[in-house]
C-alpha cells in the first residue's frame, strides 16, 4: 500500500515501537461543496494533515466509549471526538491536548488521569475534491481508559459541545450508519457524515 502524503513515516515507526503494529488503510472519497471549504468543514485547514480520535471508555469499551455532539451538527448527531493536528506538531502531542480541551482530563499514568493503551489503527484518505481537488489526510485512532469516578469538564468553549453520550462500542456500526445518512436530516452535512462513518467502521472492526 503507497502511504499518503498525511502519514509521516518516521512517526508511524515511533508509534509502532511503542505499541506495536497496527492496521494502517487507505480509502478514497469523492467529495463536493461544503465538505472541506464550508463553515465547521475545513478539516484541512491551517495545513492540518491529520487528526487523531480518542476511544474513550471506563474500563470495557463494550459497555461504553464516549461521544460527543457540537451545537452546530444536525439535531440527535454524534460521533467519536477527534482533533486536528496543528502544523508542527506530533500525533500524540495532538492527543493530549484535545483530550484536555475537549474533557479537563489530564493524560498520565496517575491516579485520575486518562490512560493511552494502544493505537488501534490509521485510516488514511484520499478526498476527491469537485473543486480543491485531491487532499490527503489521516485520522489515527487511539484507545484511552478513562478513570471510572472522574467528570468531564470541558476547558476549550471552542469546542461547542454541545453533550455526551455513553454508547456500547457494539453499536459503533449504527452510529456510522446514522452518520452516513445523516443526507436525510441535512443535505450540507451530506459529506461530512459520509467521511465520519468511515472512521466509526474502522474502530469497530480493530477494537
């Protein structure tokens, strides 16, 4: 497999030294106006090459991994949070930072603090652009145990979250589903929720 300009490859090394090796796929997606250039779609922007995804659960992702929804997605909407990877900085930088912003936890090997365990994977896209044009881009997944007594305290108002939800990582499926119809509630989010399913079926089948 020809890896994508969105891979690092002296990273991917790192991350394979540290957790061992893990799924990397690649997908191509055709994509249109707004996906990419809209307000709240410009996953690319700001010369973002990637973005991570924390799995996080309480001890059994099959009891339960987090989601959030952010107050300018189509009502009922959620997903696994992600996060850009600024230009400059490493995948696991990323993570901890928007584990962070996005829950007030701090990433350690304390008590109370969140957990890395592994990478599950990195799904690499191609994203067909009808006017940008080719972009590659790459989300890496990682699994992270959440202390069972913490809360989560969103520090970055950025964010816009809007709520959470505690979903049984069995049902990952449906969510994508729900994702990639998401046409039927909002036709501007049409691509976004295509591109999203992906990632959730990704995680369901190397979880």
């Amino acid at each position: 497999m020809r890896l994508l300009d969105a891979i690092d490859a002296e990273e991917l090394e790192w991350l394979y030294e540290r957790w061992g090796t893990f799924p990397v796929e690649q997908v191509t997606l055709d994509v249109a106006e707004p996906f990419l250039s809209g307000e709240h779609q410009q996953l690319a922007s700001n010369s973002r090459r990637a973005e991570i995804c924390y799995i996080m659960h309480r001890g059994d992702p099959m009891q339960g991994v987090l989601l959030h929804s952010k107050i300018f997605y189509p009502e009922g909407m959620y997903r696994l949070p992600t996060g850009g990877v600024h230009s400059g900085e490493q995948i696991l930088e990323t993570l901890v930072r928007e584990i962070f912003e996005e829950t007030g936890l701090r990433v350690g090997d304390g008590n109370g603090q969140a957990h890395i365990e592994r990478c599950l994977g990195v799904l690499a896209y191609e994203l067909r652009h009808a006017t940008l044009g080719t972009i590659s881009f790459a989300t890496y997944h990682f699994l992270v145990h959440m202390p069972s007594h913490a809360e989560i305290a969103p520090q970055d108002p950025e964010e816009s979250i809007r709520g959470w939800q505690w979903r049984p990582a069995t049902e990952l499926h449906l969510i994508a589903d729900r994702l990639a119809t998401v046409h039927q509630v909002s036709q501007e989010w049409a691509d976004w929720g295509r591109y999203r399913a992906l990632s959730h079926r990704f995680v369901a089948r190397h979880l």
